[in-house]
C-alpha cells in the first residue's frame, strides 16, 4: 500500500488520504510554513495536521500548543 509521510507530523499515513491545500486554503499554507518553513503545499498535509491549522486560525491567533 502507498504510504505517506506527513512531513509537518512525520505519521504515515495511507497515501490517499493526503490533503493537498489550494488558495482557498492559503492562510492555513501560512500558518504551516510559519512553524515549518521547509514545507511547500505541494508536499501536503495529513488531515489530522489540516484540521490542526485549521482550527489554529479559527481560533485566537496563533496560541500554538493547544492548551487542553
Ligand atoms: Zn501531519
């Protein structure tokens, strides 16, 4: 089976299960590249990390480290 390796969390993930972000999501590219400059949105995110930076921009600004 293809696996991915989230390069923002380093899990594996099946390959299909990728996100691949567009403009629509540009300020959830933001927030990843701002914690991870290397990483460009054609290398993808897993979902658990996209639904992360997204919620860390719904949120209050950028509080990374979820308290909880
Ligand atoms: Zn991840």
């Amino acid at each position: 089976m293809a696996e991915y390796i989230c390069p923002v969390c380093r899990q594996k993930i099946p390959r299909d299960l990728t996100v691949f972000l567009n403009h629509a999501n540009q300020h959830i590219i933001q927030a990843v590249k701002k914690e991870h400059p290397d990483w460009v949105e054609k290398d993808g995110l897993c979902p658990k990390c996209t639904e992360y930076y997204e919620r860390a921009k719904k949120g209050e600004e950028f509080s990374f480290r979820r308290k909880r």
